[in-house]
C-alpha cells in the first residue's frame, strides 16, 4: 500500500460513514463502530501516531511537508505550552503556520530559534531537513530508543503519557513564560468525576487532575465542554469516535479510544472490537 | 465537472450539522478579525454589502460609554437598526462621520449618501464591505505592534494601553454628551466562586466605570441592587450573559481565565 | 449712481431676510435646545446618583418621566436616540434608588 492510499482510505471511510450517519436519528451498531475504529489511524505503528504531516504551506513554497511528531515535544512541554500560549490550533491546518513567522519568532520559531532549540537561522541547509523530512526512518529509529525507558501502553504511541508524567518519568514544562503562574488547581476538582453511561458496567471515570496537569481550563471549556451537564443526546460514543468532544484529542494525539478500558475500566475484555 | 457544485454544498451541509452538535474547538477570530461586527439590517435590502465594523479601531480614541450611551447604539449586534437617513441626520455612524469633525488632523469622512455615484462609491465601501480586507489587515498589524500585547482576543492589552498613554480614549463630544462630574468610583470588590478552592475574582469598578460609566452595566446587564443578588455562573457567562455580553465578543475573552480568577484562595 | 441705490436697496433686503430667517432658525435651536438642556441637567447627574438622596433620585425620575412626553414628539430620528438614552438614565436612578430603599430597610 502506497503512503498516499493510506491516507485516503480511511478519509473516504470516515467520509463515507459521516455521511450515512448524521442527519439521521439512528445510532450506529457496533460492527459498524468495529469498523470505524479499523480504519482510523491509531492501529498504525506506535512511532507514527500523532505525527502530523503539515502539508498545505509547503507544498505551496516547493517544500517536503514538515512531519511533526507530538511524542518528541510532549516530553519536553505539556500541551497548553504549545496549544495556549504559542497559539497552536488544536486541528491541522488551522494555524497555517509561514516561514516568515518562523523566522520571526512566531509559532515554532519561540523555541527553534537556535538556542533552545535548533534552528535553520545559522544558515545550515541540511536543518531544513529536519522538519522538512525527506525520509522518515530516522525518526522512527529515534523512536525506538525513546520508547523504551517509558510505561508501556496498548495503543496510541504504546506508551502509557499520564503514567510517566505522574511518576516523573517526564517532567514537561507547564509554561514557557515565567512570569505567568498556572492558575491554582481547585480542590473541588481533584475529585473524579463520574460520567454515566447505558450500562453501570462500563461507567466513565474522568479526572481533571489529569488533564489539568497538560491543559488549561480553556483548553476543552466551553466549546468542547460546555460546563453545563446535558445529558448524552449528542455524546455519544459515535460523535466521539468523529472527533467530537473527547475526541478532539483522544483519537489522534492522546491515547486512542481503541484503548476502551483506560476510560470505561470495568469493561469487561471481549467488547467486540 | 458540474457534479462538484452539488456534492460540495451537500458536504458542507453534513459538515455543518456535524459542526452545530457541538464538542469541537470553535474556529478563534484571528487577532485584527476579534471585536468585528456585521451590521445587516437594511444594508442588503438597499443592495449594498453589509457593514463591518471593527471595534479595535474606534476603541483606541473613544471610550465605550461614548458610543453604547452618548451615542445610543445599543450592546446587542443589529439591536440599533441604524438607518442611513439617521447617520445622514447626524446621529449614530453619521454623530463623527459627518465629513467635518476632525480627528487627530484628519477630517473623519462622511457616512451614507441619498444615492450612489460612481465617485461616492469609494466612501461606501468604507464600512458596507465584504471582502477580505489585506489593508485593514495589515493596519491593525501596524498598530498593535505599537500595543501592550495580551495573550487572547485583539493580543492587545487595552488597559495598558491606556495607562501608558499610548492611547487616549475621548469620553466627551460636544453637542452630545451631557456634562458630567468627575464620578466617584466604588470600592473593588471580590467575587466568591462557588467552585472551592478556585482563586476568587476581583472585580474592578474603577477599570469598568473608566470606560463604561455606570448606566451601561446597571441595571441592563447586571439587575441585582444588592451586592450578591446577580446570580449567574460560568454557564450563564459563557451563554453570553453578565459579564459575557462584552467579554468574548469585545473585551478580552473568557478563556483568559486568569484575567478574571486572581485572587488566591483564602485558608 | 441708480445702480449703487439699488445694491443698497438689495443689501437692505438681504441684511432683513437674514435677521428674520436667523431669527426662526435661533427660535427653533432654543426651543429643540430647552429640552436638550433639562435632558443634560437629568441625566448627567448618573455618575453622582450613588450620593444622592432618596428624595433627590425620586425627583429626577419624576423629571425623566416628563421628559419622556416631550421627547415623544420629536422626529423619529431624535425619538429614536433619546428615548434610549433617556430610558438608560432613568432606570438607572431606579436601579439606585432601589438599593437606597433597601439598604434603609434592615437597619
């Protein structure tokens, strides 16, 4: 299978299933779902996934895309570094990213200035490379030898993120900007929320704590989440799988939804899919 | 080749759908694009394109107040209903776009015409514009360098602005703002969460009043006399309630939630 | 000689046609102007509404209310801006008075 068919396949499937499915009160059954989690990305290799290939700019000046893979930076700086403070947009292409704000300082040019990171400001062309990736192998390489100190995990990046980040295994910046203090985690908060679902059995248990330890508050409030509870007319587990809500992250940078049970943890081990 | 005009509005309908259920990152207005407004009464109607307005450049010489009271345009888009006649009049757009009042050395230019001649058109399309403005754009880039820069909305602190000088809002024209005194400013005040252990809110009626005089919040915007009796919540806020209704669109935007939520918990 | 009589005679009958139309056109001004000044007096007392009394806040409702009657007969234009403005002020000074009354109350 060529690299491009194997873009386009899941994105004609995806198509194909949004299409059948909106508009329409019916729900999906879940051989349907089965196949939706088969055609989407995170059941690629582990080296690959949140890798997001940054092609709309590039193509137009000449250039290879630039591969970005989220698992180098996550080490080194949470997600509301990037997506708050440097004004990332949380899906690809929003931000539109140009070489004159690299240059600039803009964007990736905060950090790739050549002194916290590299840079092609010193008039190296073989730097251009870096990002510009002609040939991946060396990242995946890279890969292998970063994985292996890291908790294991089934899916995603097999690497289990909140784990390592809770043992210190990685000790990411919070902030880029000393002289902006993270707002205090509010007590109330520490306390994991329960999120229902049809069955007791495969209830939700969701910490903040977590996702306030990489995000900010406005990082999902209030256009993914809106405070107010809802019901679950529109979070469903197909609107997530789509990209919605949870999904925003949860399906191609943050662990796959393959991975039921980190969230529905009393799932039992045959789910069907 | 004419299948691809049909299959893509239908595609952009199913997105759309997909979009209206909420659960994804809204697309965030670009800096000089935040605080814009589209004024679509009557515009179309008179075949012209609706008018945007920009909010970043009027703030920079005039106070809120002077325009959402003095002037009388109202704090809800389209709410106004500004007819041409009444800017040829001389109120609302036409109170400063007159073509004689002079700011800054420049004379402002004149708004609305009885009918359209191919010279007036170019005053037109100064506000009924449609197009993607580059100039407009690269203006607003031109003046916000100058600016205290902000993480959100405009990327321009407003207040620093003003407190450095580097802006100098008008609060007063003549012939149409009532002489006032100097106004007593209320104490600042904390706002008690109901989330425990998230840090409380300052509230400043000395930032507010400066800009907003009191009539424009009170009671309109926020009806409860006694201190505590407004009670609203994030949701509420979010929804484009109390403080909602400038902080999102105007003011800097909701998700700079430490503007807001300073002050540290007690205990 | 004629001709100098008659541009005197001209200039007369100008200089008069000036005075007159000045004249209705000074009336019109005073009379829009004398609403416009007790409008000024009403309202422009909002940044001090905080001091004032709860008599002196029930007096100028009472005076936004009879501006309001003369307001309403202005052209649509001027209705339009000033009953907004005016109903801004006046509900303003309700809103004071109100928690003037209140806060009298519990003590």
């Amino acid at each position: 299978m060529t690299v491009r068919s194997s873009v386009i396949l899941p994105l004609v499937g995806l198509a194909v299933l949004l299409w059948s499915g909106s508009g329409h009160g019916e729900t999906n059954d879940r051989e349907e779902l089965g196949k939706v989690l088969h055609v989407m990305p995170p059941n690629g290799p582990f080296w690959k996934y949140g890798n997001v290939v940054m092609r709309r700019k590039s193509k137009k000046a000449g250039m290879t895309p630039v591969v970005f893979p989220h698992w180098i930076h996550r080490t080194k700086y949470t997600c509301r570094v990037c997506h708050l403070e440097l004004e990332f947009g949380m899906r690809s292409g929003d931000t539109g990213v140009t070489r004159a704000q690299y240059l600039a300082g803009k964007y990736c040019g905060v950090c790739h200035d050549g002194k916290i990171a590299f840079s092609v400001l010193d008039g190296d062309p073989s730097k251009c490379e870096k990002c510009h990736m002609k040939d991946t192998r060396a990242l995946e390489e890279r890969f292998e030898k970063f994985a292996e100190k890291l908790p294991a995990a089934s899916f995603g990046n097999g690497i289990d993120w909140a784990k390592a980040l809770r043992d210190g295994q990685i000790a990411p910046f919070n902030s880029i900007r000393a002289e902006r203090s993270v707002m205090q985690f509010p007590d109330k908060l520490k306390v994991p929320l329960k999120l229902g679902t049809t069955s007791p059995r495969s209830d939700v248990t969701f910490s903040h704590e977590d996702h306030f330890a990489e995000l900010d508050c406005s990082s999902c409030h209030p256009d993914i989440f809106k405070i107010k509870r809802e019901g679950t007319e529109f979070f469903s587990m197909k609107n997530n799988i789509y990209g919605n809500y949870c999904g925003a992250c949860h399906m191609r940078v943050a662990f796959p939804m393959n991975d039921c049970r980190r969230c529905h943890a009393k799932m039992s081990g045959s789910s069907g899919y | 080749m004419r299948k691809i005009f049909f299959v893509v509005p239908i595609l952009l309908v199913v997105a759309g759908i997909a979009w209206a259920q909420g659960g994804m990152k809204k697309h965030k207005p670009l800096p000089y694009e935040f605080g814009t407004v589209t004024i679509n009464n009557y515009s179309q109607q008179a075949g012209m394109p609706p008018v945007v307005f920009d909010h970043w450049v009027h703030r920079q010489y005039y106070t809120c107040r002077l325009c959402h009271v003095d002037v009388g345009f109202g704090m809800i888009a389209g709410s106004t209903k500004i007819r041409s006649a009444d800017n040829m009049k001389g109120y609302y757009c036409g109170t400063c776009h007159n073509g004689e009042m002079v700011h800054n050395k420049k004379r402002i230019f004149e708004s609305c015409a009885k009918e359209y001649s191919r010279e007036e058109f170019k005053r037109c399309v100064k506000c009924h514009t449609f197009e993607k403005r580059a100039a407009k754009e690269d203006e607003f880039y031109r003046f916000s360098e100058k600016m205290p820069s902000e993480r959100f909305g405009n990327r321009i602190n407003w207040e620093a602005a003003e407190e450095k000088g580097l802006i100098k809002p008008v609060d007063y024209l003549e012939g149409v703002s009532s002489k006032k005194s100097h106004l007593k400013v209320n104490p600042d005040f904390a706002i008690k969460t109901k989330v425990e252990g998230m840090p409380d809110i300052i509230f400043s009626h000395k930032k507010h009043t400066i800009w907003n005089g009191c009539e424009l919040c009170h009671p309109d915007i926020f009806i409860g006399v006694k201190k505590g009796t407004s009670k609203y919540s994030m949701v509420d806020i979010f929804d484009g309630r109390y403080c909602g209704v400038c902080h999102e669109k105007v003011a800097f935007p909701q998700t700079d939630c430490q503007r807001c939520h300073t002050k540290p918990p007690q205990g | 000689m004629k001709a100098f009589m008659q541009t005197g005679r001209k200039i007369k009958i100008l200089a008069m046609a000036g005075c007159i139309s000045l004249f209705i056109v000074m009336q019109a001004a005073y009379g829009a102007e004398s609403w416009r000044t007790e409008f000024d007096a009403t309202c422009s007392q909002a940044t001090d509404a905080m001091a004032l009394s709860v008599p002196e806040l029930q007096k100028l409702i009472e005076r936004c209310v009879s501006l309001q009657k003369i307001i309403e007969r202005e052209e649509e234009t001027v209705r339009k801006v000033y009953l907004k403005r005016l109903q801004m002020c006046k509900k303003f000074y309700i809103f004071v008075l109100d928690s003037k009354i209140r806060e009298q109350k519990p003590q």
